[in-house]
C-alpha cells in the first residue's frame, strides 16, 4: 500500500464538502491503493460545526482514511498537500450571478494562493469550485507563483456531466453511451456547451450526436440556454447551490487528472489559456483536454463553426471583464 497523502479540503463544514468527503475517504478518487490523510478547512465560527463532521468521518471505519485535521488556519491545512479542493466560499441566491460573489470570494482566494505558494507540495493538483470558480483559479495562480499555473483549474464538470446527461435523455440512451461533450468558457451563463464533436454509441455503432439528435433549433438554444442556466434552476427549487452533483463533480474532475483520460476520450477543465483557439491568455478558460501521466494537454485542431466562434468570443470577454475587476477588488 502506498503512503498517505495530504488532500486538503476548505469549506469543509459546508453543504458540497459534506458529499465529497465521502468520496474521498472511501477510495473513489484516488483509489482503492491510495491512504490519504485529510485536512479540512473552514473559518472559526465553524469549529464546532466542523467536529461534528470529524465525529462522522471517524465513525465511517474506512481503512483509508488516515489522520483528520479539523483547521482554521491555512498554514496548517495546505501543509505538504498533494491535492486541494478549494470548496470554502459564500454560494450565490436565487438572482445572482455567478460573478456578484467576486468581491465576496476573490480574497480568500488570494490567501489560499499565498498559503499554497509557501506550504503545498509544487506538484500540488488544485481544484478551485467555488464561484466565480475561473476567476477564482486565476487569482490563486497569481499568489502561487512557485507552482505551475497547469497544477490550478476550475470546475466545469458539473456543467459536463449535466450536458452529457441532457443528450443521454434526448437521445434515450444510458448516460455513458455519450461521449466527448465540450463545455468552453466560464462556468458562468456564458459558458459554451458544444456537441459538435460528442458521439453516442447506439447498438447500431458510435453516431456523432448532431446528426442524431438532428434538430439544430433544439441543440443550438434549448440545449445551450438549460445547461447555461441550470445551476440557478436547482437554486429556485433547493433555495441553496447544487451540492451533491457538484461534490460528485468535483471528484470526477480530480480522478480524471489522477489517473487519466482513455484514448479519444478528453473532459472539460478549466485551465490557464495557452491561447489555443484563439482564446485570450492568462484566463482560466474551460477547454476540451485529454489526460495522461497526471498531466492535462488541451486537445487541438477540433473544428469550430462560426456559431461556436461567437459563443467563445462572448465567454472570453466575461472571463476579461471578471479578472479586471477581480484585480480591481484585490488593489481595494
Ligand atoms: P456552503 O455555504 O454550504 O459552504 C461553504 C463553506 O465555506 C462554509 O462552511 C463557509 O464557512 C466556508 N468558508 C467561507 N470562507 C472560507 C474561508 N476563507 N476558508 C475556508 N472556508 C471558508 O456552500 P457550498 O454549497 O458548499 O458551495 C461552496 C462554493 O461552491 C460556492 O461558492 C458555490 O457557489 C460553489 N459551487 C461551485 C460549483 C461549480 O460547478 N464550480 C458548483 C456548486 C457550487
Ligand atoms: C452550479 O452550477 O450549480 C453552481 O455553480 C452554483 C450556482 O451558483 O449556480
């Protein structure tokens, strides 16, 4: 068996952090070989709250959950951390966006940056989910800068696993059956969800997704706008932020970058921008990446119509208009 490894969680007393802990002390992300000791970070008026989630994971019994270090100082908790999921921020309410909780959030996301920078390990894979996650992932690049901007990324599974499964239902296949769903941009109503490369394998064989879905109309607003705003649909229904599929999320995304894509396959991360595509530089855009030796490569050379071209242009522009005034908050 191998030796532990420290896996820091912030907002550890909160409602994703409740359903992720699960996943990670039973093996599903980092497998079934792979001890880790956890690290759980929250602020101090959640000290109590945060025993009583150390009470539960103890009394889970799983063999492959180590030491527990309930914490509010992030000293402590980045400590020779080999992965983060930085979960710990205010959720937005029913009439936000997304980016209404920059000037809530972008601070801690700078401290986060500065703690990571002095105590994690440098090969450190972080996973920045809470919103405005893409923003949020930059400015923690910024303050981190002895670890490579590839080791920070932002979450848009959940945005994935929601497409995928939107097709799946349109199509009436298992969700499996369809693969290779784009999502571009933020994680932000701006966000691009693009089937235009995404397959489905049908007892007939493997169909690109447009031509069976064949309606445009459908793919191009219905589809698009459902995905783009599903996020505040749970909050009108749950008065509170999807959690369960966004903790399920979050450990897809990190078991991907783990163990790897298979061939053919890739996964939507948010990512620092090389400029592929024609993507402005340094904003953590969401790009179609495979995966291979713990380390992502964006996949190249996929054709982009000009429909897609627009809907990437406006996602960029938000990502620009975010970091000005995230850099905004951060000079206040
Ligand atoms: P929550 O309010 O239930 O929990 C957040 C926790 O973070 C709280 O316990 C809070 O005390 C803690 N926290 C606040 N400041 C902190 C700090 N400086 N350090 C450590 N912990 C801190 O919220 P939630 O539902 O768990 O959502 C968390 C974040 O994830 C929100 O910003 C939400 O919008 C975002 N989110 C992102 C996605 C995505 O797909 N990227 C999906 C769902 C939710
Ligand atoms: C989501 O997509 O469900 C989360 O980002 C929460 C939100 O504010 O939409």
């Amino acid at each position: 068996m191998a030796e532990p490894i420290n896996v820091v969680v912030t907002g550890a007393a909160g409602q994703i952090a409740y359903s992720l802990l699960y996943q990670l002390a039973a093996g599903s992300v980092f497998g079934p070989e792979q001890p880790i000791n956890l690290r759980l970070l929250d602020i101090p008026p959640m000290m109590k709250v945060l025993d009583g989630v150390v009470m539960e994971l103890q009394d889970l019994a799983l063999p492959l959950l180590r030491e527990i270090l309930p914490t509010a100082e992030p000293a402590k908790a980045f400590e020779n951390v080999a992965a983060a999921f930085l979960v710990g921020a205010m959720p937005r309410k029913e009439g936000m966006e997304r980016k209404d909780l920059l000037a809530a959030n972008v601070d801690i996301f700078k401290v986060q940056g500065e703690a990571l920078d002095k105590h994690a390990r440098k090969d450190v894979k972080v996973l920045v989910v809470g919103n405005p996650a893409n923003t949020n992932a930059l400015i923690c690049s910024h303050y981190a800068p002895s670890i490579p901007k590839e080791n920070f990324t932002a979450m848009t599974r959940l945005d994935q696993n929601r497409a995928q499964a939107a097709i799946a239902a349109r199509i009436g296949v298992q969700v499996d059956k369809v693969k290779n769903v784009i999502i571009w941009g933020n994680h932000s109503s701006t966000q691009y969800p693009d089937v235009a490369h995404a397959t489905v394998a049908l007892s007939s064989g493997v169909k690109p997704v447009p031509s069976e879905i064949n309606d445009d109309e459908w793919l191009n607003s219905t589809f698009v706008e459902t995905i783009q705003k599903r996020g505040a649909a749970v909050i009108a229904a749950r008065k509170m932020s999807s959690a369960m599929s966004a903790a399920k999320a979050a450990g897809d995304h990190m078991r991907d970058w783990w163990f790897g894509t298979k061939t053919g396959e890739w996964v939507s991360m948010g990512v620092v921008s090389d400029g592929s595509y024609g993507i402005p530089k340094d904003v953590v855009f969401s790009f179609p990446v495979a995966i291979k030796n713990k380390q992502y490569e964006i996949v190249q050379n996929l054709s982009i119509s000009n429909f897609a071209k627009s809907k990437l242009d406006v996602t960029s522009k938000e990502l620009e208009e975010e970091r000005a005034e995230a850099n905004n908050v951060l000079k206040k």
